[in-house]
C-alpha cells in the first residue's frame, strides 16, 4: 500500500461504523459512523437548541441552516454552475421515473432510453405514460449482464436520452459518457447508486436524480439535480408538486419536506467535504473494486456475473460454480458479520456494494474470507 492509501483507508476507518459489522448492503446501506452519531445527537437535542430535529418547524432558522448547507455542499461538491439547481424532494428515485417525462417529455415527442436493467425498464415504462418513447439499446437478451454501445442518437428527434449510470442489481456502470455527452442531445441520469462516487462534468446534464439511500443519506428523499433551460417547455399542465420549477421557486421548501432524511444527507455531505470531496472518495472507491475484482478473477471457484470493461466499481456481482458452494458461503459471511452479500433473486449468487461509506478494511476482510472460503473447497 502506498502512503496515500494508508492515509486514506485509515480516515475512512476512523469515521466509518466499527460495530463488528462489514454492511455491503446495496440500500438502504452503510453511512459513516460519525454521521449515524450526529444524526442521533440531532433527534436528542438539535444544535443545542434544547429540541429535536424531528420537532421542529420546517420553515425555522434551525432547519433553513440544515437545508441550505445541503444545497451549498451539493453544489460545491459536484462543481454545479449557475444554471443548475439543486432539489430535495419526496417519492424516491421511483418518482422520477415518472415525474421526468411529466416535464421534459411533450405527448407527441419521442424521448430515448437505454434499457440496461431493472431500473432503466422500470423508467422506460413510466415515461411511455408522457410521450413516446425509442428503446435505443438493450442488454436485456443476455440478462443485463453488459452495457450496450451500439446505439444511435438524434438531436434532431429525440428530446432527451435516459442512462442509469450505475444498475444496482446487475453491478454495470458506464465508464464512458462521452457518447452520451457528445450526441446533443440532452442527458438524464438515474445516478441513484453512484452519485457522489466518481469525478463527472455534472453541468454536461440536463437532469440528474438519485435516491439518496445509497449514497447521500437517509431513505426518504432524493436529490435532482437540474438544468432550469430545460424546464417549461413541455404543454401539458403539472400539479405543483410534480412541477421542478415550482419547487426550485420554493427552495425545496413547498410543503414539509422529508426534514430528518435531509439533516442526514447534509451531515453525510459534509463529512464527503472534509473527506477530500468527490475525488479522494473516487480514488478509495477505485482501490476497493480493483480488489473485490482482482480477488474475484484469481479464485477459480468465483465468476463474475459482467463484462469486465462494464464492472461497477460500486456493486460487484459475481456467482460461485455451484449453487451448494453459494449456501456454504453466504452461511460463512453470515457467521462472520458480512451484511448484504445475497445478490438480487434475477441475478443469484453474490453482489458486494462498496458505497463511498464503505471502508477498504471492509472489503479487505470480505476478499480474505473468500480466498479462506476457496481454499478449503479447492
Ligand atoms: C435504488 C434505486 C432506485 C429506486 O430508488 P427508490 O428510492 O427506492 O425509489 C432507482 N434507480 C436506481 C439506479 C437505484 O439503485
């Protein structure tokens, strides 16, 4: 280990929960420890003000702090210019599925999306409920086990392309946008589980949404991130709450919004800052899956479940070579207080998510058992 990664594994170490407990839970999932301590601080006695954080209006001074921290870390953190702003709002990431093509997608336009997933198709079958909608690549026929990059973009037709960054399930993550990017035509991400987790041109999109219970905060509430340009183009009539552009008028302050579930997300954006921002977590989070993956590759009796070009450095799925060594092994990491090893029933065997959270000790012990695990069997 080089002296940068020391010093970073020691600090995510020290900040992160030590309850005995390795959480690779794909989310909710892991939050630093110094966060789960605050948090619970702030229900005892908020900021010393003698009550709680779940008791106090959302349109005092105690809560405006909370938000607007939010909001400023956010921004700092992801390098937005003024163009873009910043919303906490309710429903999960499942709302934006449908709440996007609400305000981007007009009856008669044709928007593009990229099935990839369970998330990708979950999205692509609410957006066909606002306008048309043009499947432009799939990886459904070989169980989303690789991104498609064979697919054709029109600025002159399409009136915005939906990614999924990063798909939870099946542990892919697109490494290059470029093509997304460069196609013209407007970029929305579902960047659910990897916001926050790798360096990105965030200003490059036209919308960006993610459920901040992988990596933001508490479940709860997501985060959008949009390009108000974009916004007020689309004829149909939106509720107010459906409305981005009422909420940006609001500052994510319309109604109550999820108080608590915010208060976490700016604690957990505050300690991303103190971290060393987007980049230190990066680099730790590219140190983590480069030795999930190397162990996964070097133990005959693992397989990994993706094309490796396309590998999540977030969620790592991979199978054993026969279902009984699966039982064997998710009854080992049981017994040793690995947390949320299963991998999702459509996929089987295994996925080990590595949020930023996630200390590399974790992922140390996790490969150590499975080389201990690959020994005995072999
Ligand atoms: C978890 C997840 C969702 C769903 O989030 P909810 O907040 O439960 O609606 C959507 N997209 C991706 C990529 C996810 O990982």
């Amino acid at each position: 280990m080089t002296t940068d990664t020391k010093e970073l594994s020691n600090r995510s170490a020290a900040v992160t929960a030590t309850s005995g407990k390795h959480n690779f839970n794909s989310g909710p999932s892991i939050l630093p420890k110094e966060v789960f301590e605050e948090a619970a601080q702030g229900v005892l006695n908020f900021n010393g003000s003698g009550l709680s954080i779940l008791e106090i209006g959302h349109r005092t001074k105690l809560f405006g702090a909370v938000i607007e921290e939010a909001i400023a870390t956010l921004k700092e953190l992801m390098q937005l210019d003024s163009e873009h702003e910043v919303l906490f709002l309710h429903g999960g990431a499942s709302t934006q599925f449908f709440q996007v093509p609400m305000n981007l997608l007009d009856g008669n336009a044709v928007a593009a999306y990229t099935d990839t997933g369970i998330w990708g198709s979950k999205a692509i079958k609410e957006a066909k409920l606002f306008g048309s909608v043009d499947v432009v690549c799939s990886s459904k026929a070989e169980n989303y086990t690789y991104l498609p990059k064979n697919f054709v973009l029109d600025k002159a037709k399409h009136a915005y392309v939906h990614i999924t960054s990063n798909e939870t399930v099946y542990g892919t993550q697109w490494h290059d946008l470029s093509p997304f990017y460069n196609s013209g035509v407007p970029v929305v991400a579902d960047m659910s589980s990897d916001i926050l987790s790798r360096q990105l041109d965030f200003n490059r999109f036209d919308l960006i949404y993610a459920g901040a219970q992988k990596n933001i905060g508490a479940a709860g509430v997501n985060v959008v991130v949009v390009n108000k340009r974009c916004l007020g183009k689309v004829t149909r009539a939106l509720p107010s709450m459906m409305d981005y552009r009422a909420h940006i008028e609001a500052s994510s302050l319309l109604n109550t919004p999820p108080v608590f579930a915010i208060y976490v997300c700016m604690l957990t954006l505050r300690w991303l800052k103190n971290f060393g921002g987007i980049a230190a977590a990066e680099k730790l989070n590219n140190q983590k899956a480069e030795l999930m993956y190397q162990t996964v590759d070097a133990l005959p009796i693992f397989k990994g479940t993706v094309a490796k070009e396309d590998r999540s450095t977030m969620n790592a799925c991979f199978v054993a070579t026969n279902e009984e060594l699966e039982k064997e092994f998710l009854a080992l990491c049981e017994k040793e207080g690995m947390v949320g090893v299963k991998g999702y029933r459509t996929v089987g065997g295994f996925r080990v998510s590595m949020y930023n959270a996630l200390p590399l000790e974790s992922v140390k012990a996790m490969t150590d058992l499975m080389k201990h695990f690959a020994q005995t069997k072999g």
